[in-house]
C-alpha cells in the first residue's frame, strides 16, 4: 500500500516535530539548515518514526528545495 502525504516544512525550528493542524494539514519542523539536504533527510527521519516505516520507503517526490513537499510513502 503507498499513499501522499503534502507537509509543510520549516527548517531550523528549535526542536524536531510533527504537527497535524485541525484543518488536516501536516507541518513539520526542524532543527537541520536547508543545506546540502540536511532538513530533507532529518524529515524523513520524522516521517520514519511517525509512520514506522523504513526510511527506504519514504521519497521526496515533489519540493525537495521548498517547504512544501510531497511525501510518498510504501506501507
């Protein structure tokens, strides 16, 4: 089973979480820089521990230098 999730990104956030806004909306924050791809592995990092799921199966499919990415993830 793969589903989309859309987040919300902001890097550089004083700790590493995910909030999920009443109106159904996912943000994600954390503490790694937008360099090198720092932030983009620290959510999937997130994204892994939140859905328990392997890394390997989570991809950045659309905003890998936005906030606003696509997320897709093997179940």
């Amino acid at each position: 089973m793969m589903f989309r999730l859309k987040i919300r990104v902001a890097a550089r956030a004083n700790k590493n979480e995910i909030i999920k806004e009443p109106s159904g909306a996912w943000k994600v924050r954390v503490t790694a820089a937008p360099t090198a791809g720092k932030a983009n592995d620290q959510v999937i990092e997130l994204i892994s521990e939140e859905f328990k799921v392997a890394k390997s199966n989570i991809v950045i499919v659309k905003g890998l230098r936005g906030k606003d990415k696509t997320i897709e993830i093997q179940m």
